[in-house]
C-alpha cells in the first residue's frame, strides 16, 4: 500500500514541476518596441544620415552589451505627402529593464542646454517621437 501511494506522489510532483518548466518557457524573452521619429519634411537625407552616424553605432553597441536582441529600420519608399516623414526602427530589448534604462537615460531633446551639436540637431529635425511596446507575431519563413 506504500509504494503505490508513493509512487502517485511522485508522479504528481513530476508533473507539477514539468508543468512549471513549461509555463516558464512560454514566458517571452525580451520586449519589442517600436521606436517612431516623425521628421521634419525635406530634412529626411539629413536624419538618415545623422542618425547612422549617431544612433546606428549606439544600437550596435547595445547588441553587444546584449542589452538588445536585434534591431530593424524602416524607411517610407514613397513620402505620403504631408508634412512629416515617419522613420521607424524596431527593437528587440533583452528585458523590460534594459529598455526602462534606456528610456529614462535619454535626454529631452528639446530643451536641454548640455546637449552636443549632433544631438541638438537630432531634436531640430524630429517633429515627435514615440516608443510603442508591440506584441509581434510572425507567420511563415524567415
């Protein structure tokens, strides 16, 4: 009578804890967000460029801090035809705090007065800019 009883038990944690092990697996790894600069018209060549000398190596650096999983850019093919040029870059952060830190880590463009030349000018092209949390669901190759 013992050794069925305890053998039940034992079948019971065993699923218990394979059960937790699974739920932990299904946790998402990371956070996504979309990052929206909306530029100024006309100033998108200067943007482009002033962001692949200054943002582009910053974003590569926190890939190897491996504070960042991956990164993209997109950049509107045809200009919609309104005042402002809309240039997206989405990032895959590592964890919730990596993103927090680099949100509360950037200064407010706009009105700082220790600002750097390249930084200054980064926040006199971009009209606005928003960091959307996305949930992103793939389907089919990569």
């Amino acid at each position: 009578m013992n050794r069925p009883f305890m053998s039940c038990v034992a079948t019971l944690l065993l699923l218990l804890s394979s059960h937790s092990i699974a739920q932990e697996a299904a946790k998402p790894a990371g956070i996504v967000v979309e990052r929206t600069f909306w530029v100024k018209a006309g100033k998108e060549k200067q943007f482009a460029t002033l962001f692949d000398r200054t943002q582009l190596p910053r974003l590569k650096a926190l890939v190897g801090d491996h504070q960042i999983v991956s990164f993209s850019t997109a950049t509107p093919l045809i200009h919609a035809g309104n005042d402002q040029w809309a240039f997206r870059v989405k990032i895959k952060w590592a964890s919730w705090e990596a993103f927090t830190r680099d949100a509360s880590a950037r200064p407010d463009q706009k009105s700082n007065p220790t600002l750097t030349y390249e930084q200054a000018l980064f926040g006199d092209l971009v009209i606005d800019r928003k960091d959307t949390v996305i949930q992103e669901d793939t389907y089919g190759a990569n």
